[in-house]
C-alpha cells in the first residue's frame, strides 16, 4: 500500500498526486507553539509498512517547511512505514553547493544530511539548482537515490511558437541545460548569457555578442525567479539587443520583495511558473512529471 502525505508547502499538490495515483492521502497536523517550536502529528494510528510520500516544498520559510518535512518523515517511520520517498518540488539551499569563502557553511549538504538522517530512501526533486553538481555527485551528497526531473519541457510547449521561430534564452552559463530541455522537442534554437553576481540582488549579465537578436522572439527560462535582479537584467540586455517580443519561464517562482511588480514594469509579453510553488503566475502543472516518476518507484 501506498499513501501521500501532504505537509504545510505541499498543501497545493499533495491531492492532485494522490488522485492520478488513485492511493490515498493524509494530510498532516501542524501549528507553531507560542514559542515557535513546531508541532507536527501524522493523524494515523500506524503506516504498516506502507510506502508513503511525503510532499513538501521548502519555499516562503524555508527553515521551518525543513523541519516539518525532517519531523513528518521521522514520524512516518517510527509509525511504521517501509519506504518513505520524499517530493521536494522546491528543495531550498541548494544554491549554497560549495564554500565559497573560507568558514561558509555547505548548506546543500547539511541539507541533504538532515533529509538522509530523517529516514528518507529516495528523493524527487524539480529543476534543482545544479550548478556545480555533476550526475552521480548528486547520489553520493544525499546518500539515497535522487530524480531530479524538470518542467522545461512543459514550458516549451506552452511557448512553441516562441521556441519554434525564436531563441531560448538562459540567463547565465549553467542556464543553457534550461534553455535546452526546453527547446528540444520543437528543435528550437537556445543559448545562454553569462552572469555574474555582484551582491543578493545584483547580477551583471553579457551576451555572446555572435548571435543575433534582433527582431527575434525570446523566450528566458530560469530555475528561480527570487528578487527577480537575474530576470531584470536579463531583460534590460535583450531590450538593447532590440528583440521583439520577450517571455519568461521560471519553475519555482519565489517571487520574493515584490518581485511580481518589478517584473509586471517590464511588460513581458507573457510570464509563467510551474506549481513546484504556488504563485499567482503559474501556468504549468508539475502533477504530471512527478507522477511519471513516481510510477518508476512505486
Ligand atoms: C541562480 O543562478 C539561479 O539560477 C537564479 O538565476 C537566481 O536564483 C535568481 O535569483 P534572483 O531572481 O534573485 O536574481
């Protein structure tokens, strides 16, 4: 038997899994004490060897929707459950990949530690930020099997005119394996710029000055959209290359310091995110990409 298990950011997807998997699902009890400490319970008397997924996405407060998935799946194998396989849509930190500077915390691995220690066995996560992560590296930081599958193409077919006649566009170096899943499938043109960031909410970005853009539709697609300063710029640089129509994509749209404005000033032909978060821009469904890899594990 299997059963989804849906926590506080994984409220808008934990149902629409359960139901294409025709399982059952629970969601589960959560309220902050006066003190803030987190209380959690799994409204279930046991999980008898059940495979339960646990669908959490560590956006808004990312220490707390952390340590709510890290305390539901403890609890769901101290209940009893053979196999807890956690959906991580937004998995949070994984910008912090290396030290950087001397004395930095590696965020992503005490990340990946806390969720190996939870009694994790396997892991789904969307487009998550892979910068400096290679293939098999990904497996041997969290010590359990980890899919990480993208909604690029989805994102590709909802702009197909754009990726069929235009240029897809990551906005730095990393961004082109983006700009390429999206562009596949209509043997679109894609390519990348080069980012540099200058501070939290400051890039500089440059463009490979042998491609021409004018006059052609774009189509930028990133794996966040936090502040939005990436998108900005981004978008600054295509208008003075003097493009024609510019769209945006963003799997996990944070959307953080009133970014949703600053991108609305911009008057982008259009503006998409999946649902790995809720966000009033969202115009694909992860549902069915996660579905189909669920149906490879269960
Ligand atoms: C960084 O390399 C990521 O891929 C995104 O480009 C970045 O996180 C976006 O952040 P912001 O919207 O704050 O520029």
């Amino acid at each position: 038997m299997t059963v989804v298990i849906g926590l506080s950011g994984g409220e808008h997807l934990y149902q629409k899994i359960a139901d294409a998997l025709s399982i059952n699902s629970i969601k589960a009890e959560t309220r902050f004490f006066p003190d803030g400490e987190l209380y959690l319970r799994l409204p279930v008397e046991n999980l008898n060897k059940e495979d339960v997924l646990i669908v959490q996405s560590l956006y808004g407060q990312p220490n707390n929707k952390l340590i709510e998935y890290i305390f539901a799946a403890k609890t769901a194998k101290d209940l009893g459950a053979h196999r807890v396989i956690g959906i991580i849509p937004y998995l949070s930190y994984a910008r912090q990949d290396r030290r950087f500077k001397p004395g930095e915390a590696i965020s992503l691995k005490i990340v990946a530690d806390m969720i190996y220690n939870s009694g994790t066995d396997q892991l789904i996560v969307v487009d998550m930020h892979l910068h400096r992560v290679r293939g098999s590296e990904l497996e041997s930081i969290f010590k359990i099997p980890v899919s990480n599958v993208t909604a690029m193409p989805l994102f590709g077919d909802l702009f197909k005119d754009v990726v069929k006649n235009g240029i897809v566009i990551g906005p730095d170096d990393e961004a082109i394996e983006f700009a390429k899943a999206a562009a596949t499938k209509y043997n679109g043109k894609y390519t990348n710029f080069s980012k540099t960031r200058l501070g939290d909410r400051e890039v500089n970005i440059v463009a490979d000055k042998t491609i021409d853009f004018s006059n052609k539709d774009v189509l930028i697609v990133d794996d966040i959209i936090s502040t939005g300063g990436t998108i900005i710029t981004a978008v600054k640089l295509l208008r003075e290359l003097n493009v024609k129509d510019i769209y945006v994509a963003t799997t996990h749209a944070l959307l953080v310091e009133g970014a949703l404005d600053k991108l609305k000033n911009l008057h982008l032909k259009d503006l998409a995110s999946s649902n790995t978060v809720p966000s009033p821009i969202t115009k694909v469904d992860i549902t069915p990409v996660i579905v189909e890899e669920l149906k490879k594990i269960i």
